[in-house]
C-alpha cells in the first residue's frame, strides 16, 4: 500500500490503495478520487526512493506577499 504504480490500461500514474474483489484501487499521487483496474495492468513505476508529499499550509502562520485585498 502507497507504492507509487502506473496503470498500463490508462496509462495514469497512482498510489496503489488496496485489492478489493479483485480489482485494484489507485488514487492519483496529488489524491484525489480512486480508480479501479485490473492488477494484472499495473506496474512499480520509477525509483523506488520516490516520494510524494502534500503540503498543507499552516494557516497560523502568515505568508510574506500573501495578504489579504482588504489590509491596508
């Protein structure tokens, strides 16, 4: 689970989810809705040292540039 695959069928690139009455479930790296295909039309794709990172902003913190229109 969460190994990066390509599905040869669509030609897309996902994280494989899980097998579920046979049929695998990828999520597109960025997420996103999951897909089914058939296992048998995946494969391991790239480095294996690959990783896919979500950033998520802390809304705590300021950005530098990223005001609002209203302060002034």
């Amino acid at each position: 689970m969460g190994e990066l695959v390509k599905d040869r069928r669509t030609g897309r690139l996902g994280t494989y989810m899980d097998m579920r009455g046979g049929e695998a479930y990828l999520r597109p790296p960025e997420g996103g809705t999951e897909w089914t295909t058939n296992p048998a039309s995946i494969e391991r794709y790239g480095d294996e040292s690959r990783v896919v990172v979500n950033i998520i902003p802390d809304r705590r913190y300021p950005v530098p540039g990223a005001g609002s229109a209203d302060a002034a």
